[in-house]
C-alpha cells in the first residue's frame, strides 16, 4: 500500500535532451521530492531505524530505574508512526496542495504503512511497562479511520483512550500537560519540533534553532526525532505573518 501513488522516476528523466530543473513551482517540486525520498531513499530508512533504534535503548535504561509515577510516552502519528507519503505523492502529481478535504479522504482509507521502527519500538515499550499516548493535530473527524490504520498494525494502546486528536487548536502543550498530570513523561517522538515543546510553536526559524541549541540535552534523550521533508512547521516558519505563502517560499528558495 505504501506505493499505491509512487513517484515514477524516469517521468523525471525520460526525455532525450536534458531539461533544466525548474524551481518557479516549489509548491509542486518541493513535495514530489520529498516524497520520493521518503518512499525510495535508503538514508530515510536508515534515519528512523536509527531513531528509533536509540529510543529503544533509551527505554531499556528507564526500565530499570526507580520512579515515583507510571511513565509514558507521547507520540505524533504522521511521519512518526504512519506514513503519508502517498497522499503527498498524488496530490503533488496531480498538481495540488494539501486540503482538509483530500486529506480526510486519504485517512479514511486506514491505508498509511508504518514508518520504519515504530511497530516494533512501541511494542517493545509497552512489554516495558510504559504507557504510549498517540497525540496527532488529526481531527475527531478522523477518529475511527485512525484507529483502524493503528490497530491494523498492532500498535499497543491504540484506543479512544490514548488517541488524543485536535479539537483545532494545533498546539499540543495543553494535551501534553493534561498527560503530566497522571504520568512521567519519559519521553516525546515526532516528525515536528512542535511535537516535543511549546518552545517552538509557532516561531520564526532563528528562534527554532535558538531553541534546539537550548534544549540540545533533550535530543535523543528524552526528545526522539524523525525526518520529515514534506511538510512541517520548518516550512509555515519561513512564511513572515500576512505574507503570500507561495511568494513567500519562492523568495526563501532563490536567497537561501
């Protein structure tokens, strides 16, 4: 299922005279390449294996320390633990943007593959005695879809319960501090830097990066971090307040 909507690579270079790589669509290139890096890359795998590998290690070592609450882990789902590249591949291909609409298509197909790592990591956390809270910026509307595509896959604690959607607020912390309140939270997984703190939440990308220096400890400790070039906040952070998206990115790409 994973490459129901694959890249079709010679599409890129089937023509007998080498054409020049145009960037004046970033909003149609950008994605299309991302996704087929997602989707084809060895390096991507590589990357989550790795991730994941080192939140494992991690959880071996808390699983033999002493605490005074039961521990949880809080996790995103898209590019964390599901896989979106093919919605991001056809919608790129067909020369559209993300919408809620088509979004909400694609998720209730329960279609997504798992992202290299995740089943295996989280059911290993669960055998660990640690509790695992899915908080995605999905919408409730998404709710029952979401829970099928987890359950597909047999991903430990994936119930109402532990499935904490959005009610359109996409700022996490409110949810992540009502988790606090009954758990340790021994650790944070995600694709967006929004995913471990409020720090980030809607920031300009010197304060991003001012940020993770601050929080450098965190990362591969406590904060497990996953690659994700489709989409995300680095991107929103690039647009200043009231400017033209797609102006704004063609600028950011010819200065960067």
């Amino acid at each position: 299922m994973r490459y129901s909507y694959l890249l079709i690579v010679s599409a890129f270079f089937a023509c007998k005279t080498p054409q020049p790589l145009a960037i004046a669509q970033p909003a149609i290139g950008g994605p299309a390449w991302a996704a087929l890096w997602q989707q084809r890359a060895a390096e991507y795998k590589a990357l989550c294996l790795q991730a994941y590998r080192m939140a494992g290690e991690r959880v071996e070592v808390m699983s033999h320390q002493q605490t005074l609450r039961p521990r949880a882990i809080v996790t995103d789902i898209d590019e964390t633990v599901l896989d979106n590249s093919p919605y991001t591949a056809k919608t790129t291909l067909e020369g559209k943007t993300w919408s809620q609409s088509t979004w909400e298509e694609w998720t209730a197909k329960a279609a997504c593959d798992t992202v290299p790592g995740a089943p295996s990591f989280f059911k290993y956390a669960a055998e660990k005695g640690f509790t695992i809270y899915y908080v995605t910026n999905r919408l409730e509307s998404e709710r029952a879809a979401t829970l099928k595509n987890l359950q597909r896959y047999n991903f430990p604690f994936a119930d109402n319960e532990h499935l904490i959607l959005s009610s359109g607020n996409s700022n996490k912390e409110e949810r992540r501090d009502a988790i606090a309140r009954k758990y340790e939270i021994a650790m944070l997984v995600g694709d967006n830097l929004g995913d471990f703190a409020e720090d980030f939440y809607k920031k300009t990308p010197a304060e991003r990066n001012a940020a993770v220096e601050r929080l450098y400890d965190q990362f591969g400790a406590r904060f497990i971090m996953l690659p994700n070039a489709m989409y995300g906040d680095w991107l929103s952070a690039l647009v200043p307040k009231g400017a033209n998206a797609d102006s704004a990115l063609r600028s950011a790409i010819r200065t960067e």
